[in-house]
DNA sequence: GCCGTTTTCGGCCCGACTGTTTTCAGTCG
C-alpha cells in the first residue's frame, strides 16, 4: 500500500518546476509540471488508487501525458524519483529559498547563486550588504536595496493568512475606500473574493477617472507600513503585518473586466483567454477585444456577466474558479446551483461548559434561534479528552436528560438533539459503550489523540468508528489545521468507500484554521455519494458565526444544498442516516 | 512537457511597473 498521496505527488511536481525554473528551462516545460501538480492535487480520486485499478490511464487526464503518468506511478510505487534526485544533486535545496524573497524571480536567483555562490538565505543577506550583488550584470544598486528589504519580510510576505483574518483587514479597508469621493465604485477581488482558506495578498478594483486622487486617499490607511509601488493606474503597498495590498483604478466600461481578471484563479484565466482566442477574441483587464489587423474592437467589460457571455460561457461563481471542473460543467449545462448560508437549517457540532465551551446549553440555543437554525446538536467531548473535561457515561446521561426537558419547554419551535463528539481511542474502539451511545440523537466520532500514528493505524481507527452502528457523522476527519499542523496519514480512499457502504456521513467543519474536509476531499465525498454536515465545531455563541467559511469551502468544492445534509429538516435528515 | 475541427509540430494568456537600460529584461499577478 502506497502512502504516496496526491498532495504529496503534486509537492514533488512542484519542486521540480522550481528546480526546472532555476536552471534556466523551456518556461512551458515548467508549465507543465506546474499545470501537472495543481490538475492532481485537485484531483478527485488518488493517482494510487488509480495506478492500482489498472483499468485507468491516467493520461485520460487533462493535463497529465505520458511522462507525468511515468512519473506517478514511480512514485507512487518507489516513493522517489530519480529525475528529482538528479536535479537536487546539482542544485542545493536551500537555494529554492532564495526564489521565495520577493523581487528576486529565478533569473536574479540563479545568477546570485551562479556568480557569487551564494546557496542560502544568510549568504544572500551577507552578499547584499557587501555590496556585491548590485556589481552583478543588470543589478545595482536599488536591486540589491530591493533583495535586502525582501529578506527583511521574507517570511512574513510569503505566509498566507486565513480568510477570516484577511477578511478583517478587509473590512477596515472597505471603510477607508467608502470615505474616497474619487471612488464611483470598488470592490475586491483576488484569493478574498473566491474564498480560498488563506490568502497572499488583497486586490481592491475601483472605478474612477482621477486615479491620482484614489491612491493619494489608499495611501493615507493607517496600517501601511510601505509603498511598494505606484504607476498611473496600480499601486502596492506593504501593511504593517507584512500583508500586501494592491489597488488597480480602472474605467467603468472595464470594470467587469478588471473584476473577472483580478479575481482569477490565474489558472482559470488562462483558460478564458484559450477560449477567447478561438473565437478571435481577446481578453484582459479592459475588456473583450475583437482583435483585428489595423484595431482591436471592445465587445464587453463593464461587468463580470457580459465578459462571460462575450465568450458563451455563464457568469462562474468566484468560488468555483480553479480550472477544475467548472468548464465542463459549463459546456454540459451543468453548472451547480452553490449552496448557500441561508440554505442551512441545523448546526450539529458544538461544546458548553458542560466541558471546554464558554456558553451554556440555554444560550446556544438563543445564539442559533438568532441565527435563523431550526435545530442543533449539543455535542461535548467524551471523558478520554479530561483537558476538556469531557463526560463520563454518567454525566453525559445527565445532560441528556436536560436536553428532553429543555425539548418540552421548546414545544417543536426549535429542537436540540442529544449529541456526543465521543473520542475514537488511540487503541481503536470508542471511548463510551455502545449502551449509552445507541441513546444518543447524534453521534460524533473524532480522533484527539495518536495523531501522529502510521497510516495504517490510524485509518484502522477511523474504519472501526464508521462501522460501529451507532456513530452517524467523522469529524474533522483529516485533523490539519492550517498554517500550524498537517493531517493525519489517513487512507481517505478506505474511509470514504467504508463510509459510503455503512452510511456514515463526513463533517466538514467550518472553524477557520480547520476547514476539514478541504474542498478536494468534499468533491471526493460527493462522488462516492456521502453527504457532507457542515458543523461550526463552536465552542462559544460567537462560534456559530464561522459556518460561512464552512459555507465558502463548501461552494469551492462545487457542493449544492443537495449535497449536505444539514440543509435538512431533522425528520429528512433521519431518513439519510441508513443505521 | 502537453496538446490537437489549424492533430504529431509548433504553438502555449496578458499587461503594469521597476530598474537598468538607451529599447528591454525581470518580476509580479
């Protein structure tokens, strides 16, 4: 059994485009292997289960042809490559840091490295403040000034933060732009705007005709820390955090342009601009253009919709513009219909002070009646989790029966489900008998502790969870949060094909730092048919609020309120539960 | 390295800004 994941194939592919890209290669070959590693990690089954199936030919994949299919089933069989690891015998690893420090792309990287030597971080600090670098051919003095000031914010710059952060600074910046009287219009675009989990940096588009005016205003936000540039229409600028921020001004017959190029994903540009040009079209941040001999033609711009339609292709939800699946689905007529926040009607994950959460069962309940939610499911930790204060048999009982009298008093205006997130033990097995699970509405199951065991072992684990007939929902069922700890080794393909067979559903939880399932592995759980809750984990009233990532990640992995069960009432929901 | 109603070669998205140049390469998005 191979551990050789699809992310872990796409990381491997990607090292080899910087590597490639350092030495100076055919830029699309670099392309390729770039294309290569996003078209598999984005993919919706494993290249492992595939290679094992035999029956598949992995260059049916858009994307992938017969080299990278070589090269995926030598990894997924040996677990390395040979061409990687001639590659990384001729250029030190660390040197790939350098490609990281903004301004210094794989041109300049490589000479610093060619001409001085230099193969680390430090060395490139110690070259620059000798004053060697700017000697270099086509450096000087204000390159070198340039590399020193991005090593400066090297790590800070290159780390991407969580939407809900970036989704702060935005909000502060909406407030700042809505004061500019320059502005006719603004609004963002980029990584914010599609809803990615993290974001590298904010794009704000803003239609007026004194562009002058609206970056003297951009300038005076108070958390700019520098200005990394200004032309007549774009200006950067680096916050006190090290987040950057960039402001395009723009006409409003290109608005919509500006809007559909900014917001990307690059990738899903490239194809838009492949499409335009088989029409004899062309597309870019001003507009579609007829291209002619003696003039281009504008044909659309003003909004996102007539861009689109320009090139007969319907308006894509941000969310789902990846280069993934999206334009098949648009030529089949099979564009989703994206869940959305208020299509939830229940929230079946969440802890009170019974053990580690700050509000009592009462308040939840107001909290999500204010909410708009019909239902929800009090769900603290069982006993194995004691940082938490987790509930014994007897205590979670008693809980239980506060709920049935919490129930009456609510006469069906709202109902609470008698939940557990019971602890699926290290050893395997789970934490409370199943006497005292098979009285519970809703069970939770969810690995706290092991989490750093094999593959193997920890996926035995989650199996024995999904067949005990008692357990309806695995949470967080890859552990990862984001920017602070990877997954568990889970077999994914095991737990969804288990999960499938006993009619077990899989959570995709809405906290920020988690959004577990991932997009990828959500898709992956709808083609084997299981429906995804998404649940906001909340551990506080203020909790509940995050389900709208939930609800983003949700819409990026193309999910429809079809798709998950929480947009059920609890009578419907039953019905999907087959234990 | 991938791909093909321009199909096995010759393409592969497009533009702003900066710095080092003296017409453009490199970087970024």
């Amino acid at each position: 059994m191979s551990s050789m994941t699809n992310t872990k194939i796409a990381e491997k592919f990607e090292q080899i485009a910087d590597l490639l890209e350092f030495q100076g290669s055919n830029p699309f070959r670099i392309r390729a292997y770039r294309n290569g590693a996003k078209v598999i990690r984005d993919y919706p089954v494993s290249m492992a289960s595939l290679i094992e199936d035999e029956q598949k030919d992995l260059t049916s994949i858009d994307g992938i042809g017969k080299d990278l299919a070589e090269k995926c089933q030598t990894l997924v069989q040996t677990g390395s490559l040979p061409m990687l690891d001639e590659l990384l015998a001729e250029i030190p690893k660390t040197v790939l840091d350098l490609l990281r420090v903004p301004g210094l792309g794989p041109k300049k990287a490589a000479a610093v490295h060619k001409e001085l030597g230099v193969a680390t971080l430090e060395e490139l600090k110690a070259a620059c403040e000798a004053g060697e670098v700017q000697k270099l051919k086509g450096f000087g003095a204000k390159t070198e000034q340039a590399i020193l000031g991005g090593l400066s914010i090297a790590s800070a710059a290159n780390k991407r933060i969580l939407w809900i952060k970036a989704n702060a600074i935005a909000e502060q910046l909406r407030t700042h732009m809505n004061a500019c009287a320059a502005i006719e219009k603004f609004d963002f675009a980029g990584s914010y705007r599609r809803g990615k989990e993290t974001i590298g940096d904010l794009d704000i588009l803003a239609v007026s005709t004194d562009a002058d005016a609206v970056m003297d205003h951009f300038a005076t936000f108070e958390d700019i820390a520098s200005v990394i540039g200004r032309g007549g229409t774009k200006m950067s600028v680096r916050l006190e955090n090290g987040f950057q921020v960039d402001l395009r001004v723009v006409s409003h017959e290109s608005f919509g342009a500006a809007m559909q190029y900014f917001t990307g994903s690059k990738e899903h540009n490239v194809i838009v601009r492949g499409i335009a040009k088989k029409r004899g079209l062309k597309v870019n941040e001003y507009g579609v253009f007829k291209t002619n001999d003696d003039q281009d033609e504008y044909v659309a711009g003003g909004s996102e919709e007539d861009v689109y339609a320009a090139l007969g292709l319907p308006c894509f939800p941000p969310e789902l513009r990846e280069a993934r699946r999206e334009f098949d689905w648009a030529a089949a007529g099979q564009l989703p219909d994206l869940i959305q926040l208020k299509d939830i009607k229940a929230d079946l994950h969440m802890h009170t002070v019974a053990t580690d959460g700050k509000a009592t069962i009462q308040q939840m309940i107001a909290a999500a009646q204010d909410r708009g939610l019909k239902y929800i499911a009090i769900t603290d930790h069982s006993k194995r989790v004691s940082m938490a204060n987790g509930l014994d048999e007897s205590r979670l009982l008693q809980q239980w029966q506060e709920i049935d009298r919490i129930n009456e008093d609510l006469q069906k205006s709202f109902h609470v489900l008698k939940g557990i997130e019971c602890d699926i033990l290290e050893a395997g097995g789970m934490d409370l008998s199943d006497e005292v699970l098979a009285q519970a509405d809703w069970v939770i199951a969810s690995v706290h502790y092991g989490q750093k065991q094999p593959k193997a072992k920890i996926t035995a684990r989650i199996l024995g969870a999904i067949q005990n007939p008692y357990v309806t929902m695995i949470a967080h069922p890859t552990g990862r949060l984001l920017n602070k700890r990877e997954p568990y080794e889970v077999d994914l393909d095991q737990v969804f094909a288990a999960a499938a067979e006993h009619g077990t559903l899989m959570e995709l939880n809405a906290n920020p730092y988690r959004l577990d399932l991932d997009d990828v592995f959500c898709g992956m759980a709808k083609d084997h048919g299981i429906p995804i809750v998404i649940n906001t984990d909340a551990h506080s009233v203020d909790g509940l609020d995050v389900m709208v990532c939930g609800i983003q990640q949700a819409r990026r992995a193309g999910l429809t309120k079809h798709d998950v069960a929480n947009t059920r009432t609890w009578n419907q929901l039953q019905k999907l539960l087959r234990k």
